[in-house]
C-alpha cells in the first residue's frame, strides 16, 4: 500500500472520530431544568476548575450547584400538575458568575447581611476595618465575599454534595484563618437540608446563609406579589435609611412587616407611609424569630398560588432576612435568556442579625478558636392545590 493512501485512509479515519466526537457532545444530555452540564466546565484565571453537580431523590426532584460561590443554580420541584418546575433564579452557563456581578444561589460570608462603616469591635477589644462595597458599609462579605470564591466541591453521592473553602486571615479585613464547610443535602421528602460549618484559629465573627432568589410559580416572567407568605417572628430589627440596624427590636403588630398570618407579598409592600418600607423600597429586612432555634419549628412558609408550589423554612439562626427582589431591573439575562425584573423573586436568608458586633445586645456572631461554629437551614418543599 502507497504512503499516500495510507496517509488518506488515515485522514478519514481522523474526521469520522471527529464527527463521533461531535455528535456525541451534541446528543449531551440536560438537567431536568434544562441545564448543559459543559457549559459549567471551565478553568479560572488562577487555575481553578469549575463544573456542575446535579442531586437527584428519589421523587424526581433535583438540585444542581457549581464551583463559584458554591451557588445553587437550579432547584426543580413538581407543581400541583405534577410538572416540574425550576424555582431559582441563575444562569445557564458558568461564566456570568465569574465577574461576580450577583449573588444569585451563593454562599453569603464571612459575614451575611450589612456591617455598617465595614468596621467591628470584637468582645477582646480588638477592633477592624473591613472592605466596603455597599457605601461606607460592608455588605455580604465585602467585594470578595465567599459568593464570589471558588469551592472545591465533592459529590459522596447522588444527593449529597460538600462545599469547602479556606477563608485566609485579613481576607476582606476579617480576622483569622477560617475553614468553612457547607454541605447541601436533598432528601426523599423534598427538602434541601444545608449544614455551615466553620473554625477559625483567632476570634473572629461568622454569618453564613445562602443568598437564592426563589421564584415558585417556575416562571421568572412573574413577580412575587402575589405569593402567599408567612412568618413565624413578632418582631423586626429596625435600620436607618442606610438599612443598618438602629439596635432596637420593635414588634411587627400592626405593622405591613406583619406575617404572623399568611398574606399576599404585594399586599402591603408599597406603604412607604411605613418608615421600614420606604427605607427598604419594599421588604428588605431582618425578622426575629420565635423559634429559638428549633430545627423542627417552621420558621417561614411561602406559597405560590400559580404552581401550587410551597417552600418551608426550617433554621437554627434567630433571625431571617425578607427581600422581594427590589433592585432587580432587567439587566441580568438568566436562564433560557429571561431578563430579571423588579421583584421576580423572592430571598429568605437566614442569619444572624446584620451588624451584630456593633449591637451587644444582638445574639453574638464571635467564632473563638476553641469552638466550632454550626448553623443549619431547610428549605422544604410541597404542594398545596
């Protein structure tokens, strides 16, 4: 056989595994929401690979997560026709989450919520200035905040995935060299069960939630308003215009922060007669629970009167963080290209109370170095026809 038909028997097998190659790729198949699993697989400026884990129960429902910020990407959940819908904000592909020009699915930390003038004063006395990026405050973590960081993330099993990431001293002004782990866990109840856990080898403060922008109906074309909501806490932590808290605790009762009973979102939301409304554009705030930290004791309850679809929270935190979307205005393009509109979504963030180390009488933030900080949130869901 002459070398030149070798080298075309060769040329043709090379282009038939090429076409092979393609066609597998082409035939990929999605997640339940939709989702292509390459289009998560990239590698960072500094190296770091990133790619999409998916956790399925026995129910059929799914959730799935990536590297950045350990985000939530997806959660898809069965309506009252027993169609499934996707209930989170976020995006089909890995990179509009590496400019970290949002906070959609994230693990919020080292600090969640607002710390006013980006300082605090620990209970030894020693004081410091943290990063700002929410005026002269510092809100969710700084600039840099864990939203933005990558998780090493490995998957023990279909339905269980562990985030872990290494908060260095001084990161965005915070003390101490802190360790974090966050474990994210869908149950055959229907129930995404998140465990935080952290250590740090100097005092420090913690405040680790998740930062999802629900959306029950399953259509990101809808507002929030008209979902039913309801609140297990008598009383809201106050703030000043800045959304800082003022270190009172004032009750709810007879107030639009009223939840104790369930009530439509938008009923009430523009009474900016109400100083907290007006300050909050809508809801924006800190609720005290009365749960104590009961795990078992429904903190929140959320229902979508479109899809039939209904959300609990469970929490060990004393407090939550209502916010009806307010700021979103269309210019985030997110999944099958759907423009996020003001008030599409809805946040539930558990927590401890923002800017706690500058209010003693708050419940204490402070991680020592002989202990272990825990927290633990559920996110149940159901269907109410």
């Amino acid at each position: 056989m002459s070398m030149k038909k070798i080298f075309f028997i060769l040329a043709v097998f090379a282009l038939c595994v090429s076409c092979v190659t393609k066609g597998t790729k082409g035939q990929e198949q999605p997640t339940k929401s939709g989702l292509y699993p390459s289009n998560f697989v990239t590698t960072t400026a500094d190296g770091q690979k990133t790619q999409l884990y998916a956790l399925k129960n026995a129910n059929g429902m799914e959730v799935c997560v990536t590297n950045i910020g350990g985000r939530i990407v997806s959660i898809c959940v069965p309506d009252k026709n027993g169609n499934f819908q996707d209930v989170v904000l976020g995006f089909d592909s890995i990179q509009p989450y590496i400019p970290v020009t949002t906070n959609f699915g994230g693990i919020i930390g080292r600090y969640g919520n607002r710390i006013a003038n980006g300082k605090i004063m620990l209970s030894n006395r020693a004081t410091y200035t943290l990063r700002q990026n929410d005026g002269k405050n510092t809100l969710h973590g700084g600039p840099r905040g864990f939203h933005t960081c990558f998780f090493d993330i490995e998957q023990p099993d279909s339905s269980k995935v562990v985030c872990t990431y290494l908060a260095n001293d001084n990161e965005e002004g915070f003390p101490g060299k802190m360790p974090v782990t966050v474990t994210y866990t869908l149950t055959n109840d229907n129930a995404l069960d998140i465990n935080y856990e952290a250590t740090s080898n100097q005092l420090t403060v913690v405040n680790l939630t998740n930062h999802s922008y629900f959306n029950l109906s399953g259509d990101p074309n809808n507002t929030v308003l008209d979902n039913m909501l309801y609140l297990n806490a008598d009383a809201y932590t106050p703030t000043n215009v800045e959304l800082i808290p003022t270190g009172k605790i004032d009750k709810v009762a007879g107030t639009p922060l009223d939840f104790t009973k369930p009530a439509a979102i938008g009923a009430r939301i523009n009474d900016t007669t109400f100083e907290a409304i007006k300050f909050g554009k809508g809801y924006d705030h800190n609720f005290v629970l009365n749960t104590k930290g009961d795990i078992n004791a429904v903190a929140a309850k959320v229902v979508s009167p479109s899809s039939g679809i209904s959300m609990e929270v469970y929490t060990t935190e004393p407090g939550i963080q209502v916010y009806t979307g307010n700021f979103l205005d269309g210019t985030n393009l997110g999944k099958k290209g759907i423009a996020y509109q003001y008030r599409t979504a809805l946040c539930l963030e558990t927590q401890h109370f923002p800017d706690s180390p500058n209010h003693p009488n708050f419940p204490s933030t402070e991680l020592w170095p002989d202990s272990v900080y825990q927290s633990h949130t559920i996110y149940k869901f159901g269907i109410e026809k």
